[in-house]
C-alpha cells in the first residue's frame, strides 16, 4: 500500500512520504467526473525549497486534497502537512482547475513561487496531529489548515461538509454501509498507464468524483471499492486528505478522508475514519463537531 500524495515519479519512489517532484485529471478516469460543485473541496498548495537554498522557496505546486468544513478550517491528512523542509508554505484552494491556474502564475510571475500560490490559493496555518504517525491500528493521520475566514468568504462560495456524528459509521455496520451510497473526490493523478518507461499516473490538478461502494470498516479505516466493473472509480496520487462522502440519514456526511491504496490506484482506497474518537478528539479545537 502507498500513500496517496501527489507525486509524478515512479509507482515504487510514491510510497515515501516527501515528495521529490510533483505533477502537474484526477480521480481515476474510469467512471469519474468533473465535480465542480463540490466547492468544498480543495486542493492543497505549497510553497518550498527545492534547491538546497532554504533562504527562499523556489518551488509551488498543489499536493493534496481536502474539505472546507467550516468557514476557515480545511480537512487534510497529516502525512501531506510532515517532513517538508522548514520554509514550507500551505495555501488552500478551492479552484475547479488548480493546475493551469498554476501554470498562468507561472508565466505570470516567473521566480515567484509565493505570488504563484497566491494567484490560486490562500496561505493558511497547518495544524498536524502531535502524534503523527501513530501504530497501524490508528496512524493520526489527519491535519487542517486554518484559514482567514473573512478572505476566505470573500474569494470563495461554499457550504462546509457535515461531519459525522460519534461512531456513525459503526453503528450503521456493514450491513448498512453496503446499502449508503458513497463518492470520492479530489484533485489526483489518474489510474496507473503503461508506457516504455514504466508505469505513470497521468493527469491531476483538476477537481474530479467518482462513485466508490464500501468494502470493509474496522477501528479507524473504511476500505471502500474502486472496481471498475461495479461502476466505481477511485482515489490515485494526489487525492491524499480529499473527501469520502456517504448518504447518511438522506443527508450528504463527510464520513473519511483519502489516505492510501493499491499502488496502481484500480481496486482499494483505504480511508481514515472521521467519526472515531480519535479523529473527532483532534477536531474538536477547530471545528463545532455534531
């Protein structure tokens, strides 16, 4: 299994936790869709150094995914906010297309890594989970990014995801997981492709869903299904801390969060669990939990 942060290098180096190199739709193309009324959903955006001069970031690209669920706080994983180098910058943005706004700031403002961010996303403050990473069974891997709500209102529109309440998904069990229906979304690479140079994941930077269907619960993950033949499609690289929705009570719950898979992203997206004691213990600072 590899973690899902955005990287365009081989399958193999994808499974370390700093990315060396980043690329430039999204979700798997099996299935998928482009989700652009899912303003809650956002890519993550850093600013770093890349050239063994940390005096100023030379660097931007967008990283993970995420969740807006409240005005100012944006849902992500731990493991897409650890190990950079120090002057790393987070921005969040909820743009359909992060990538070629990236590519316009590009032009724009050559040598600026920090107005090219800008030009797409909002700097926020990270918040990682101080025990990150944790044992197998519960491995923390959340984080969020704060936010300045009155820009953050002012440049997007957006309802903030609902939460889970307490043990919601244990309490539905199997049985009723099977029956909800569930979507992923996020801004990832596409499924893996063979080409002469081995294996690539194509694509990523755009906001994209897919229908995913559950597979299997236990302490702190949700195992859902991204077979093609059952009419899912699924999370790749880049679709780190992006939402896992499911239909709960007739009402839309952002019940996990993205966090790794098969590394040629075609069968599992395992998904941490956002309705734990765990994960709510760690929200609750940040955001009024139901």
């Amino acid at each position: 299994m590899t973690s899902v942060r955005a990287f365009a290098v081989t399958a193999a180096a994808c499974a370390t936790v700093l990315a060396t190199t980043l690329p430039s739709s999204a979700i798997n193309s099996y299935n998928a869709a482009p989700a652009p009324e899912r303003t809650e959903v956002g890519a993550l955006v850093a600013t770093w150094d890349d050239d063994g001069d940390p005096a100023t970031p030379d660097r931007a690209d967008w990283v993970c995914s995420g969740t807006m669920i409240d005005a100012d706080t944006f849902l992500t994983a731990a493991h897409c906010t650890s190990d950079w180098p120090e002057n790393v910058r987070f921005y969040v943005s909820l743009d359909q297309d992060v990538q070629s706004g990236l590519d316009a700031a590009a032009k724009k403002y050559p040598g600026d890594p920090a107005a090219q961010a800008a030009a797409v996303a909002m700097r926020g403050t990270a918040h990682t989970h101080p025990d990150y990473p944790g044992p197998a069974s519960d491995t923390h891997d959340i984080a969020v990014i704060q936010l300045p709500a009155a820009e953050v209102k002012a440049r997007w529109s957006f309802t903030p995801a609902t939460l889970p309440t307490a043990n919601q998904l244990g309490k539905l069990g199997p049985q009723g997981l099977n029956a909800t229906d569930w979507l992923v979304a996020g801004y990832g690479t596409q499924e893996a492709v063979n080409g002469p140079g081995g294996q690539t994941h194509p694509g990523g930077g755009v906001r994209m869903k897919a229908p995913v269907t559950f597979n299997a619960l236990n302490e702190s993950w949700a195992r859902l299904a991204m077979t093609a033949p059952q009419g899912n499609g699924g999370a790749c690289y880049g679709d780190s801390g992006g939402p896992n929705f499911a239909v709960l009570g007739g009402k839309r719950v952002l019940a996990a969060t993205t966090i790794t898979g098969d590394t040629p992203c075609y069968a599992t997206n395992v998904t941490y669990r956002l309705d734990t004691p765990g994960a709510r213990a760690f929200l609750s600072p940040f955001v009024k939990l139901p």
